[in-house]
C-alpha cells in the first residue's frame, strides 16, 4: 500500500477577517440555506471564483480548441441547472445564491419532502434520502438536473407533522369539549362517591348547627304561651 494522499482545503479562506459586510452576509447565507457552518459559504465562494477565472480566461483566448472548451464549459453549467441558455458574460455575474440552490439539502426542503432546512440536513445524513438508485448522505452535494425528479424518501420512510392534527378531528373534538365546572374543584368520581352528611344538604352546602341553649330557650318559650292561653 501506498502513502495516504494529503487531504488540501477545497476553499480559501476570505483576506481579512473582521469586515461586518462580509460577516453579515454569511450569517444570512448560512440562515437560509441551514448550512452548519462558514466553510460552506467559502467553500462555494471558492467554486464561483474559479468558475469566473476559467470564464475569462475563454474570453481572452480564440480557436478551434477554445471553442470546444467553451461548449464543455457550458454543457457542464446546463447539468448543474445553474443557467439554461449560458454565455461568459453570465459567469461574470453568478452569485453564492445559484450554487447554494442546487445543493441537496436545498432541493430536499423546496421540493416538500421536509418542512425546514435543519429537517432536510438530518434526513440527508441519516440515510434517509435517495438520489436516483443510490443514497447520498452529503448535504452540500450538487444536484444535476437529470437527477432532480429521482429525489425520493427511502421506502417506508413518511415524514410526519408534529402538532398538525386533521381538521376533522378537531372538529370532533371541540363538540366533545365542554364547560368546566367552576363551582367545585373535586373530580366527578369523588364526587358520585360521597354522601351528604349530616350537617350538609344534597348541593353540598354546609348548615349551621343551632346551639343546644337555644334550642331548649325555643321550647320553653313555646310552652309558657300555650300555658297562657289555657
């Protein structure tokens, strides 16, 4: 066995590292496209640099092999789906926006298969998701535009709604809901259970107990004025 290949950066880092403008926009790239992290813009931002190079490098030179060149060039843009109809006057003006288009993750969310960024990403590197007859567990991967209609779950595999219930079954359950009693705070159950006593009513409500000194003080005055009228 040989030497392992050295592993090279496939990006350049940016010149100087404190320009807001150029920190800002990073931030709102990594947002929208839910990339993990700043490589990823540089990463892309490297490509369209080169994509740039070699398109003025075509504009600077003529012939034959040139214009062969310049075909291949652009048949390779035509698959990727980044212009339908290129010219190197277009190149000149491509933004990180195109390429970060095409990437997988991207196609997976703007297809419908998940609902955010952060969703596709994980079904991605999970290997969940089925680029034509293979799974590709690479987010930042290049989707062609032959192998857009063959973006597919694996089989058996459903994304589902957390808190999204049917409209029907809402309703159902709304007809079902009623008024909750505020008059007492005990169960039903506890309720059905108990049996009035002594000093309470069927409603639940207390009596007050009368004292036995009035009670007897009643009697006596009820007895005394039967006396008088014999």
């Amino acid at each position: 066995m040989g030497a392992p290949r050295k592993q090279r950066r496939k990006y350049e880092r940016p010149t100087h590292p404190w320009k807001s403008e150029r920190i800002t926009e990073e931030k709102e790239l990594c947002k929208k496209y839910g990339l993990k992290n700043r490589k990823e813009v540089w990463r892309v931002k490297s490509r369209i640099r080169r994509f740039r190079q070699q398109a003025r490098n075509l504009l600077a030179s003529s012939g034959e092999e040139i214009m062969k060149e310049k075909m291949g060039f652009f048949n390779k843009l035509k698959k990727l789906g980044i212009y339908e109809n290129p010219s190197i006057e277009d190149l000149l003006t491509i933004k990180a926006d195109d390429l970060l288009a095409r990437r997988l993750q991207s196609q997976v969310y703007s297809r419908g298969i998940a609902k955010t960024m952060k969703e596709a990403r994980q079904l991605i590197t999970h290997n969940h998701v089925i680029v034509g007859n293979r799974i590709v567990n690479i987010p930042g991967y290049t989707v062609s535009k032959s192998e857009e209609e063959g973006i597919r779950l694996k089989k058996g595999m459903r994304v589902i709604k957390l808190g999204g219930k049917p409209e029907s079954e809402k309703g159902a359950k709304e007809e079902k809901i009623e008024e909750p009693n505020t008059e007492s705070k005990e169960p039903e159950k506890e309720k059905k259970g108990k049996e009035p006593k002594g000093d309470e009513k069927p409603g639940g409500e207390k009596v007050r107990r009368k004292s036995k000194s009035q009670e007897t003080k009643k009697e006596e005055a009820k007895e005394g004025g039967e006396g008088r009228k014999d």
